[in-house]
C-alpha cells in the first residue's frame, strides 16, 4: 500500500478547479483501492485570503450569494474527497514540513495553473515540489498558462532546475507550459489531458432546479458561461425568442440563472443546452464530456503566448470554434458559426474524449511500478 497525496488548488473558489482535483483524485484513488490516497489540504495563507475576498467582497458590501456558494464549495470538497489535516503557510519551508510530515510515497502536483506565479504565488513555491521532500515527485497536467518566458530570473531557474531534475515523471496540461519547463529541464515533458476528462460523472437530475429558476427546458438553450454581456445581447438580437438564454456561473445581463449548485450538478447544466458559449477552459471541457456544441470565447489576447483554451481546440481541430473578444472579432463569423454548430454538430466527441483518456496510461503505469 502506498501513501499518494495530491498538491493542488482544490480551495479556488470555482467549478473548475474543483472539479479537476475531485476527477484527479477519483482516477488515482480508482488505480488501487490498497493505497490511501489524499488531497493535501495545503494553501498559502496570502493566497486564501486574496481567494476569500475576491469572491465574496465586493468593493463596499458582501456577496452573500458568493458567501453561500463558497462555503458549498467546502463542503463538496470536505464530503467527496479524503483531504489531509487543514494547513496555511507563510513559507516555501512551512509547506516541505508539512508534507513532510504526512509521510507520503508520492506526491503529485497539479493539474491547473500550479506553475503559473503572480503576487499570490512567488517563486519558488511549494507546488513545484522542492528536494527536500522526502518522497517521489511526479506532475500531472500542471500549467504555467499566461506565465511570460522571459518572466523567471537565471537565480529562480537554477532553483527549479534542482527540483525539475528530481521527479520521477514530467507532464503538463499544454505546449506553452511544456516550452516553458524545456528550459529548465533536461526531462522528458509529457503533454496529458486535464482530469476532468479521465472520469464519468455521476448522471444527476437537477431538471427540477432548472425549471425552478424559470426555465423552460422544453425550448432549445443557449447557455453561456462567461462574463461578457455583451455576447448575451449579440446572441438575442440574433436568434430570436426561439431560444431560452440561460447563464451559469454568473448572472448575465437579460437571461435566466441557475445557481445553488453544487459541483457534480453544475456538470449536469451542459446537457441541457443546445449550444455553449463559454470563456472558461473548464466549460470548454464539459462542453465536449456533455458532447454539446459549443463556442469558445477568450475573454483577452495572449499575444506571442498561446492559450489553454486554444491548445485544447487546436488537438481537437476545432480552432474554428475560438474567437478572441481583440480589435479583430469578427462578431458576424461568430453568430455564422453559431448557426451552422445549432444546425449540425458533426464533431465526434466521443473518439475524442477516448484519445484524451489515453494520455493517462503512462502516468498510471508510473504509479503502479512506485
């Protein structure tokens, strides 16, 4: 039996990254039921507080919803994953002592953006597993996404040299993480799926929330999963009031909300639609386990840097799907697509999602032979 804790940020405040660390974790745990696997309930203080207060503050008043949901969030995560006992950290050093102290075999770091930095996650950080951990150290789908490569001082890349040298195994979720880490390692870089396509959500029925948020589930969907509203209003002015416009994560100008969910029901709001418009990663993601059509709307230019969202859509060929809300928007192509993906989706989601599933067997095979 051996002991595997997953590094992660299962705390973010948000469907995705829970759901990441939930599918992680159930795919892992799922290899050999022997072992104890466990999420390490591990943040940094500065990052937590920031998190908190994101969320649920506005500039003069609270959030209450956003205090409801988040405190939901912990319950999800508290009620369907094993975590460790719960510990904030100042220090890279406070962190190596406590995963120390936990005695695992293993430790995987990722998925989502452990390897990106900004005020919240200076370098070096715990996420990238120091040396001085007493145990093997593998990556899973991490990401570094929006994390320039001229950003990382010659100091900090010795640093995590020493550290990328010491794992047993490299991978990453896209090919700008995997450019970025081929400077700083001599390592094979894997390229593997995100989590959430390893796994099968449990089938719930959350027909009876949508209806009791106003919605007409017998009329076809448009859902949007964003921040823009403008798109909603593009979007009504030109299908009509044939369509019911629904928002899921945030409310969104004139269309319909269903919130009080919890993560595995939120999964479940995909299936209702007819097609997605989305400037998440993850709502790309369940837009394709749902095998909805979908629309991926990158909310800002990355410049020379290529995206999460377009990597995932240029493996799958479907960058024709991707529009940048730059100077270059063609709002007349994207209501064209639309139409056409309203009309006849003939991508084959299921062969795709199958190629995703097999990017995980070396990872497992690496796992069974610790």
């Amino acid at each position: 039996m051996k002991k595997i804790g997953i590094l992660t940020f299962h705390r973010a405040n948000n469907y995705g990254a829970i759901l990441q660390a939930y599918s992680l974790y159930k795919k892992v745990l799922n290899i050999d039921s022997n072992n104890n696997v466990e999420v390490i309930n591990l943040n940094l203080r500065k990052r937590e507080i920031h998190d908190f207060k994101k969320y649920n503050f506005g500039r003069f008043h609270i959030r209450f919803k956003s205090l409801i949901n988040y405190y939901r969030m912990k319950k999800f995560i508290k009620h369907h994953m094993k975590l460790s006992s719960f510990k904030l950290i100042d220090s890279l050093e406070e962190g190596i002592e406590y995963i120390n102290q936990q005695n695992y075999d293993v430790v995987i770091t990722g998925s989502d953006e452990v390897w990106k930095t900004n005020d919240e996650l200076p370098l070096p950080n715990i996420y990238w597993l120091p040396n001085s951990l007493n145990c093997k150290k593998i990556s899973y789908a991490a990401s570094a996404n929006r994390t320039p490569y001229g950003l990382y001082s010659e100091e900090v890349k010795k640093k995590l040299r020493e550290y990328l040298e010491d794992y047993t195994c490299v991978s990453v979720r896209d090919d700008h993480t995997k450019m970025l880490i081929s400077t700083m390692t001599d390592q094979d870089i894997h390229i593997v799926s995100d989590p959430t396509f390893l796994i099968d959500f449990p089938e719930l029925d959350i027909r009876k929330k949508m209806v009791g948020a106003g919605i007409n589930v017998s009329k076809p969907i448009i859902g949007f999963m964003g921040t823009n509203i403008e798109l909603v209003n593009l979007y009504r002015s030109n299908f009509g009031s044939q369509y019911e416009y629904v928002s899921f994560y945030q409310h969104l100008g004139d269309t319909k909300f269903i919130g009080n969910l919890n993560p595995l029901e939120f999964v479940q709001v995909f299936k209702y639609c007819n097609l997605i418009v989305t400037s998440f990663f993850h709502g790309t993601v369940f837009s394709i386990l749902n095998e909805k059509p979908f629309i991926s709307f990158e909310m800002k230019e990355y410049g020379d840097m290529e995206s999460k969202i377009y990597y995932l859509l240029k493996e799958a060929n479907l960058t024709d799907r991707y529009f940048v809300n730059d100077l270059l928007f063609d709002a007349e192509n994207l209501l064209e697509k639309s139409a056409q993906l309203l009309e006849n989706d003939t991508f084959n989601y299921t062969t795709f999602i199958k190629k995703q599933r097999e990017y995980f067997k070396p990872i497992e095979d690496i796992l069974r032979s610790l």
